[in-house]
C-alpha cells in the first residue's frame, strides 16, 4: 500500500472550535449593545446631543438679574486666558439611566471657550431664602446656582473646604462641582467687582451682563477660571475651575475672578454680551451714576 500523506496546511490545529465560538460571541454582543444603544461611540453622539441643546436665556426687561433666570457665566479672558463660560464637564461615564438618562452627581465643571446658550452652560439662579421667583437679586444676598431639569439633572454648584483628599485636579485648589442640592455648600453670593465701591453697593439690585465676583458663602472664596491649568475632555482643551481669590497688587480681585451673568437680547438676536460688547461697560457707567438702579 502507497504511503498517504495524512497532513495539510489547511487542518486546524489548537482550540480552533472555542476560538471559533468566542468570535461568535463577541459579535453577537457587539450587535446587541448597538442594538440597545450602549456602544461608547453611540454614548458620546447621545450625550453630546442633549448636552449641547440649545436653550433660551432670559430676557430681561429691566436689566436686572432676578429669581428664576436662566443665565449663563462668562469670563471674558485675560492673561493665558480667552473668553469661557462656565460648562458641565460632563463624559459618558456621567450618565445614569435611573430614574432617567441625565447627568449624575457628583459631576464636574469647567471653562469652555463655547460661548453658545446650550444645557452645558445654562444655570438657573435659585432662591435659598425663601425670596420668590422673579423677584430681584440684590448683591450679598445668598443664591444657588442650578443646571436645568431634565438631561442636566437640575444639579447645584457646588464647594467646600479644600483638603488633601478633595481638591482641584491640576491646580490642587479649592474644588468646585455639581452636586444634589439643600445644604450650604450650594451657596452663592455677588459682590460688586471693584472693592472700593463693595460697601456702597451692598443691598443693591444687581445689573445683568456686568462684572461681577461670584463668591462662595462658607469659606468666602471667589470662583475663579485657571488659564495656566488645562483641562483635555470631549468637549475641547478648557479650563479648570476653582473657588480661590486672585488678589493683585492693590488687593483687587484680579480678572479670573470677573464673571458676568449673561442674559439674552431682548431683540431675539442672541447673548446681549455678544450683540452688544460695550454693554458691560456702559451698565458699570450707570450703576456708578445711579447706585440705587
């Protein structure tokens, strides 16, 4: 009998069947995460869907800010620094799915160089002392600072003492968050920018789109934006934020410490800070003449 060759190149050889069945696996689990939505690439568009919503800012007719408004918070830049709003800095692994898809606590913030009126930079200025909504906002009266219901979870912003273990991420300074709201950590007071003129404003009602110092109630810091300190999301290359008084020479709060609540134009042609960029000066040349308004 001739010899027969028993062997070819083609015969499987190893766990060739397992390997088989966990190829199959894999895309039968691959099919069916896409099928239910949860692939990361499907998570990032989804959120990236909801969180860049655009939303609508109040209009203010008299030019101040009051209870209820929706408004976003604007640094105009400085040194290493161009103009950024205060943002979620929200990723996927943000997201719960109870009661509904929305933000989860804690989450945190940062700088965007977005200035569009959308869900990530929309804040709802809320009342702590009983004050009604729509009623004025007078500078040293405590407020919170909340994300919108729905897919922004209605979060407060958020601050405490800095330690060891909770701190800013680059800069180790105070950290700032957003978190459920109902304790004094969400607690919020405007002071008038220039410290020499602080006494004579306190009490006053508060302009819209002017600068401002935002400053946190319990441990008396200002929110500040961090040029020096990127922060790399999903978003873009931002800013971190933190609650810590910049002071310069003359023991003035320096420009990352200047926010400005920016409503929208009451001709429907978007931020009032954008259609009209002297409007923050011209309100702060009105408040000084008339320190009552």
């Amino acid at each position: 009998m001739a010899h027969v060759n028993t062997y070819r190149t083609n015969v499987r050889i190893g766990n060739w069947n397992e390997d088989l069945y966990l190829e199959e696996d894999k895309k039968k689990e691959y099919l069916e995460k896409k099928e239910r939505g949860e692939l990361s690439a499907q998570k990032v568009d989804f959120l990236k869907q909801n969180i860049l919503r655009p939303v609508d800012l109040t209009v203010t007719n008299d030019g101040q800010l009051h209870f209820g408004d929706v408004v976003m918070l604007v640094n105009m830049g400085g040194e290493k620094r161009q103009c950024s709003a205060l943002s979620i800095n929200a990723d996927i692994n943000s997201l719960t799915k109870t009661p509904s898809l929305a933000i989860q606590a804690p989450c945190g913030v940062s700088a965007g160089r977005g200035i569009q009126a959308c869900t990530r930079t929309a804040f709802i200025i809320t009342s702590v002392d009983g004050s009604q909504e729509g009623s004025t906002l007078h500078y040293e009266q405590s407020f919170a600072l909340k994300t919108t219901s729905g897919f922004a979870g209605g979060l407060f912003l958020t601050s405490d003492l800095q330690s060891f273990q909770k701190c800013a991420k680059k800069s180790r300074l105070q950290e700032v968050n957003l978190d459920h709201g109902g304790s004094f950590l969400s607690w919020w007071k405007i002071v008038h920018f220039d410290p020499q003129e602080r006494l004579e404003y306190e009490g006053q009602p508060i302009p819209a789109n002017v600068s401002v110092l935002i400053i946190h109630c319990k441990t008396n810091q200002a929110l500040a934006v961090l040029g020096d300190h990127i922060l790399w999301n999903m978003y873009d290359k931002e800013y971190e934020i933190t609650a810590h008084t910049f002071l310069d020479s003359h023991k003035a709060e320096q420009d990352s410490n200047h926010w400005i609540l920016c409503t929208s134009d009451p001709a429907g042609k978007g931020l009032v800070l954008l259609n009209h960029p002297q409007s923050a000066a011209n309100s702060k040349e009105l408040t000084q003449a008339n320190p009552g308004i």
